[in-house]
C-alpha cells in the first residue's frame, strides 16, 4: 500500500458543492493481505449482492 493523499477543499461557504464533489469521486479500493491471504477491500456502502431471506410474521 502506498502513501496516502491529503486533499484540501478550499470552497468553505454554503453551497459550494463540497460533499457532492467528496461523495462524487470514487474510493480506490484495495487489497488487504490478513494470516497469509490477500482479500478484497470491502465496499459497507454497496447493496449485498445476495439477498437473504428472513421470515416475517405480520401480526395485527
């Protein structure tokens, strides 16, 4: 893994457009290497790929 980047936003006023031009750029995903094995990053923020079934009762 390589150094990391410090990015300095300097728009502060209201409505600049900061968290949009933050949330817009994408994250680099990397490989984390853990008991001998290198694993994918994994991306919380993605809808899972797989959806698991729970058992709902409706009561009322």
């Amino acid at each position: 893994m390589g150094p990391g980047r410090l990015r300095i936003d300097l728009g502060a006023a209201p409505g600049a457009g900061k968290t949009y031009a933050l949330l817009a750029e994408p994250l680099p995903r990397h490989e984390i290497e853990y008991h001998g094995g290198v694993f994918p990053e994994t991306d919380v923020a993605a809808p899972p790929e797989t959806a698991v079934g729970v058992p709902v009762r409706v009561v009322g």
